[in-house]
C-alpha cells in the first residue's frame, strides 16, 4: 500500500485522514509548525518539512488553506510534483500547480534583467491618440490587452505586453500568438485559449490585496491589467515607471466587474473598436486605486518611482509629470 503523509496537522488534514485511510498507509502528518513537530496528531506523528528528506513514503497530500505556498516548499526542497496531491484542490490551486511545474521556470530568467533602468507602462485609454508613441521605441514599454489596435497607425511596438482578463484573451488570442515580443498571459484564463511559445509566458494571477514582487510566484491581479504590468516591471528590476494612457475615467454604468455587452463603438479606449458589439467587464476604479497605491509604496519603499505621465488623466496616485518631461526625464533602452 502507497505510503502518505499529510501535510497540515489541523482540521483539514484530520478530515483528509478520515477520507483517505484505507485505501493508503498514512504514516504521518507534516506541519510548518515548530510547535507541533515531535507531537502526535490524530495518533499519527508530526514532523517538519526538514524531516521529509529522512522518511520513507511515496506521495503526500496538501490539506491546509497554505497549499500554494506548501507546494512552492515542496517543489524547492526537491519534491517531484507527481509526488504531491492535493486534498479538494480548488480549481485556481489546481492551475497554480499545473503552471509551477511547467512554466515558473520560463518566467525566471527575466528576473531583475532590467534592474535600474526605466520603462514605460502604456494604458489603453483614449488620451494616446493624444500620445506621440513613436517616440517610446527607444525606451524599454509594456503595452496592455489590446495594444495591437494602435499598431496599424503607429510604428510604436512595446518591449513587452500583458493580458490577465479573460475576456480581453478570448478576443485577442490570435493576436497574442502572433506577437514578436514577450507577452505576459494569465495561466487560469489564457490557458485553454492560447499555446505558450517563445515569446508567449504564463503567470500565475491571484485575488489578494497585495503587491508581488516575485512574478514566479503570483501577480496579484488588483482589478486592473496595469497592476499586473506594476508587478512585472518591479520583477525586472525597473528603478522608474513612467505611465501613460492611464486615464482612469470611463464612460459606464453598473457594478464594477460586472460583465456587459458594448454599443457599436467604444468610446473608453483609443481606438472606437476596442470592445465594440463585444463582453466586456465594467471597471472597479475605487478598487484600482487601493491597489496603485501597494505599488507606490512598494516602489518607494525600494527606493524606485512610479510617475504619472498620462496626458489629462484623472488619477490620483503618483506623482504627476508631462509627457515631454517624461522623456527627457526616462533613460534610453539599451
């Protein structure tokens, strides 16, 4: 019979044992817990993770409310992934796994590639057809969801791109395949609609309210694709973010998030076609801000800056300059 252990000696994995027991031999329990190591939980012993190495047992089922950051353990102590199971995984733990084992890597080489040098982050509303992007080819960009409308009437390409929302990948998937750069795909949405390739990454996107500075672990969605880009710039290493198209106003009414079918033209985005006869989700622009204002203080806290260089725009959050000063201000790409 299979030799397991659970790891979580809590409810969870007292409820784990009472499903499983009988059909593995359930040597033990493991918890992260120092308090609770050397003890004995439900009968069984509780060891810490330092013990799995000595064991002998063949898989082990996560049962706690930790089970990413469990799993992430695991997987960095040199677990074989089809060693671990999970105990009624939902399904945003059941991708978090899947992209672990098959992508996390990928993601790790641009790691502080970047470090010190500065960027733009190119938002979507319609201030940049007030924008000369052009002049942004010699600067490292981040172009968000459905920056490929612009490329028909402007020579501008970003350096990288992103797309988290699952509607914005639905409708530009073969555009996203197509692209000539790195584009930042979230793994739980883009999964079934698009094929990672060279120039095509899956992260991982999660629902908390913080900042991740580590890309191979989370980005943290924040209601609003910009943030995602926030979090990848601050991964690469980028000292100074420089925003523009963040215009922070829409023309809408419902709930935030709430999914809606637009008119015949888009008046919310730079080009009448963005989301026309399309879905689309109404945006959260209180939740938004909250969300910038992690990013401000992360940045800061690191000794790097965001600015707000979006021609009339309405938010709030950073420092405000012009776009010719930003610039001046921004250091070439090299």
């Amino acid at each position: 019979m299979t030799k397991l252990i659970i790891f979580g000696a809590s409810q969870a994995g007292k409820n784990a044992l009472k499903a499983m027991r009988g059909d593995f031999d359930i040597i033990g329990f493991c918890d992260n817990d120092p308090m609770k190591r050397g003890t004995r939980f439900c009968d069984l012993p509780v060891w810490g993770a330092d013990d799995l190495v000595d064991l002998n047992w063949s898989r082990i089922l996560i049962a706690s409310c930790y089970a990413e950051e469990i799993y992430a353990q695991l997987l960095a102590m040199g677990v074989s992934p089809d060693r671990v199971e999970f105990s009624k995984a939902p399904p945003n733990l059941e991708h978090f796994a899947q992209w672990k084992t098959k992508h996390v890597n990928r993601l790790s080489r641009f790691k502080n590639r970047h470090a010190s040098a500065d960027c733009f982050i190119i938002g979507n509303g319609p201030s940049l057809n007030l924008t000369n992007l052009g002049a942004l080819n010699q600067f490292y960009s981040f172009g968000l969801n459905k920056i490929f409308l612009m490329f028909e009437r402007s020579p501008f390409r970003p350096t990288y791109h992103v797309a988290i929302n699952s509607l914005v990948i639905e409708q530009s998937a073969h555009e996203l395949e197509d692209y000539a750069f790195p584009s930042f795909v979230s793994y739980a949405s883009g999964k079934s609609l698009v094929e990672a390739s060279k120039r095509l990454f899956f992260i991982h996107t999660a629902h908390t309210y913080a900042f991740s500075a580590d890309a191979t672990e989370a980005v943290i969605e924040g209601n609003t694709v910009t943030y995602a880009a926030m979090q990848l710039a601050y991964f690469m290493g980028f000292k100074r973010v420089f925003l523009i198209g963040v215009d922070h106003s829409f023309s809408a009414s419902g709930k935030p998030h709430e999914k809606q079918k637009m008119g015949e033209t888009d008046p919310n985005h730079f080009d009448p076609r963005y989301f026309a006869n399309q879905d689309w989700h109404l945006p959260d622009l209180e939740g938004s801000a909250a969300f910038y204002r992690l990013a401000k203080d992360a940045f800061e806290a690191d000794g790097r800056m965001i600015y707000d260089a979006t021609i009339g725009g309405k938010l709030d959050v950073f420092p405000k300059l012009d776009f010719e000063e930003a610039l001046k201000m921004a250091q070439p790409r090299v």
